[in-house]
C-alpha cells in the first residue's frame, strides 16, 4: 500500500464540519425506510428556481459509507480506502497487523492465514487479513474471560 492511499487527519475545522454532517446523516438514515435518499445542492446562493435545483439521489447504503467516513474525519484520525479483492504482500500485512513480517509468515506456513503464491511471493487478500484479524481477537478475547473465570474461581479478585 502506497503513503497516497492513506488520507491524512482532517483539521479542526473539518472535525467540526464532519461530526455535524455525520449527525445529520444518522438523522435521515434512522427515520428513513426509503430505498433512495434525495439530497438537495445549494449552489452557493444562486438564485435558482425549484425546477433547477440540483438534486442527488443516492441509495442508503452509500449514505452509509459516507457516514463511517465522517466519522472517521470527527475522530481526526487517518483513513485508508482498500479495495475488499486488494492484496498485500507480507510486508505490508505485517505493518497492518502491527507485527513482524517473520511472524506473518509463520502464520501462513501454519495455515492460520491465507495467502497465494505470485512466483517466490506471497500475496495476502485483504479480506482475508480483516478475517484473520477478527478471529485473532476473538480468541484474545475469549483467552481474557477464561483467565477472569479462573481467578475467580481461585479467589484471586482484587
């Protein structure tokens, strides 16, 4: 993944303008069953009549994308747009896992993590990386509730 697909924090401004449009988007998806949503364009104070104003109409599940990302930009945090079918090299899998690219590796060489071969090179789908992560925190999170019973059991609470 290259630094140009990764979208840098919003300022304070756009925190602002983000987290008020953020709110009024969940407004108009929780009171809405509608299969499309109409959004009216100001035109910056051009003196139209109702007939040419421009109207965009997208379907909620766009509104929703829209949503996740201006939460995103409220939070002042950076964001990356990933294809679901992109495909990392090991490297990059490494860095997104926040791990060593020796221990991906181990991981793929133990079938815990899904990859194909492109020459000598392993290519890791994102998705899969997704998958492979949230089983990874499952598991830490039932190891974590496992040892709180445990100590319970021992009467070790503090």
């Amino acid at each position: 993944m290259k630094n140009q697909e990764v979208l840098d924090p919003a300022s304070d401004a756009e925190a602002v303008m983000a987290a008020v449009a953020h709110q009024c988007l969940i407004a108009a998806l929780d009171h809405s069953k509608a299969d499309h949503i109409n959004i009216i364009l100001d035109m910056g104070g051009a003196s139209n009549t109702k007939d040419e104003t421009p109207v965009l109409k997208l379907p909620p599940r766009a509104l929703r994308f829209f949503v996740d990302v201006l939460r995103q930009m409220a939070k002042q945090e950076p964001m990356l747009l990933v294809p679901q079918k992109h495909e990392l090299t090991t490297q990059e899998a490494a860095n997104f896992l926040n791990v060593s690219r020796p221990f991906v590796i181990k991981e793929i060489e133990a079938n815990r993590l899904a990859c194909r071969k492109v020459n000598r090179h392993r290519r890791i789908e994102f998705e899969e990386l997704r998958r492979y992560q949230a089983a990874q925190q499952q598991q830490s999170e039932q190891s974590l509730q496992d040892l709180t019973k445990l100590s319970e059991e021992l009467g070790l609470e503090l």
